[in-house]
C-alpha cells in the first residue's frame, strides 16, 4: 500500500515577505512549490496538503474593512473570511497541481476542501487572545471599534510608526470534521487540499450542530491533528529553512537531522525554538507521532527529492 504524507506548507509558499500580494506573484509562487513536491507524487506518496493563510485572510479583512467605511457593505465575521480564503488558496494550489503534474507527465485527481476544524470553547486561548488579524488602525479608531464590536486589540510597532491591531484568539484544534473523507479521497489516489489556514473555526453545540468561533487556529496543529486522525505515516511542515537548528544564529550553532521526542523536548525546555516561529512547529511534530505517526520532517520544500531531508523527529 502506499504510505499516506500530510504537508503543511509555510505562508512563503504562496507570498513571500517582500512582495506585494499580487495575484501573479502567488500562482508562481505556489507553482514553485508544488514543483518541490512533485518526487513524492513520483513515488506514489498519497498526499494531503495544509496551507497557511495569514496574509490572505488579513487582506480580505482589510478589504472588508475598506468596503464597510466607502461603501457601507456589510462585513463578514472571521470564520466566513477563513472559508472565503480556503476556497481562493485551495483553487490556487489545485491548478497548480493540475498543470505542474501534466509537465511531468502525471495524472492525479485533486479537490479542495472547505474545512471545519472543532475547537473547545473552554480552551483557555480565549481569555488570552494572541493572534493579530486585518490592518493597523489608530486608537481612537480601536478604542471606538472595541467599544462597538467588542475587539480585542495590541498595539503594533513597525518600522513606519506605531498603531494598534485586533487580536483573536488561537485555540488547539480538537476535531477535524472532514477527517473519514480525506482519508478516504486520499486512499483513492485524490490529492486533497484540506485544513487551509487552519480550518474554519467552529464549536459543537446541542444535538451535533456546529457553530462558528471567532478564532484562527494554527494551520501546523490542524495539519497535524489532520494527519493523525486519517493514519497518516509521514507529516512535513515547509518552511523557510532547511532544517531546525538550537543556538540559532549563535557561533556555537548546530543544525539538527535526525532527533527523538525526548531530544526536542530538551530543547523546548531549554528556549531553543522560538515560540513565534519554530516551536509550535516543533509541538505539531511532536504531537502527531504521540498519536500514531512515524516521522516528522521540518524543511524547505526544495529539499523534498532528498530521502534524508531536514530535520526528522522520530519516538
């Protein structure tokens, strides 16, 4: 049978931090990367693919934002926005699926999933909200929003000066509500796109219903949580760097390949990831062999045709 990999690609798979969010620069984005997966499709991996959504989704919500003051159109909550991003990024790296595969003389079925993701209303993210979303406003206008919608907001200090933006919260995903038809599309050969940002946000009430959470979940955990509950026997985060690396940026710094949870537990102890940026990816890892997986690889997705790629965590 062949061995099912979920991968979670990084934000700079589809905008890079330089750019300007063009439509034409996030198709050759995406077309690179799906270029780097390409040798697992080669060897007959089933594959499932999570994406980040950050830049996206914060445009739509200052898209929102822009129509609300001009035109009075109504906006969105942010669920609805996550849905509205998974379904645009999804079609994105579809196509490039579709036309990178047929370049290479490869045919496989692909299919974008708007995703729920189940998280628990007691989580206690959400008296602690962290996660910043749409654009940089004033405090005057903050403290007038948060007064009319009840917002959270941090204030923000960039280069070009200072102002305050929302924050929501970001809860551990508990459930993957797609999770039998994933794994089952994926048994079937079909490349699913699935959990996009995370997943839209929702928490289940009375007699199985669902109900939207303004939240955004991160896109690593859900990729994880995804992996491990459709069996998954491999699960890749792709990032910026090559490998994971302790004393980063240090003279005594060290590149790591092949770890045991209980190494990275060391070092997650010791403040050797950081906690904006390599250690949740470290937890996601961790997480999915605790429930069953065989490996976890964090790279580059141009180091993907190399059997040994990047950072490996293993039990």
């Amino acid at each position: 049978m062949s061995k099912t990999a979920v991968i979670a690609l990084g934000g700079n798979a589809l905008l890079r931090g330089d750019q300007k969010g063009t439509i034409q620069e996030q198709v050759a984005n995406t077309v690179d990367t799906i270029e780097s997966i390409i040798p697992l499709i080669q060897k007959g991996y089933n594959l499932v693919i999570g994406h980040g959504n950050g830049p996206q989704v914060g445009n739509i919500l200052m898209q929102q934002a822009a129509g609300a003051d001009s035109y009075s159109i109504p906006e969105f909550p942010l669920d609805v926005c996550v849905a509205e991003s998974q379904g645009s990024i999804g079609y994105m790296i579809a196509s490039a699926l579709r036309n990178v595969m047929a370049k290479h003389g490869l045919n496989r079925e692909v299919c974008c999933l708007v995703t729920p993701v189940v998280v628990d209303r007691d989580d206690a993210a959400f008296s602690n909200p962290t996660k910043r979303v749409g654009r940089i406003y004033t405090q005057e206008q903050a403290d007038g929003l948060a007064k009319e919608k009840g917002w959270v907001f941090k204030e923000e200090v960039r280069q070009t000066g200072s102002g305050w933006r929302r924050v929501v919260p970001s809860p551990k995903p508990v459930d993957v509500l797609n999770a039998p038809l994933v794994k089952r599309l994926a048994e079937e050969g079909v490349i699913v796109i699935a959990v996009g940002g995370g997943g839209v946000p929702v928490a289940k009430g009375e007699k199985g219903t669902i109900e939207p959470i303004e939240a955004v979940i991160d896109k690593d955990s859900a990729s994880s949580l995804l992996a491990a509950e459709i069996g998954a026997d491999e699960f890749y985060i792709l990032t910026d760097v090559p490998n994971v690396y302790i004393n980063f940026r240090k003279p005594d710094e060290k590149k790591l390949a092949q770890v045991t949870i209980a190494e990275v537990d060391k070092y997650l102890a010791e403040g050797m990831f950081g906690e904006g940026n390599m250690a949740p990816k470290i937890r996601a890892c961790k997480d999915f062999l605790q429930k069953g997986g065989k490996v976890s690889v964090i790279t580059e997705a141009t180091k993907l045709a190399d059997p040994t790629c990047g950072t490996r965590i293993t039990l």
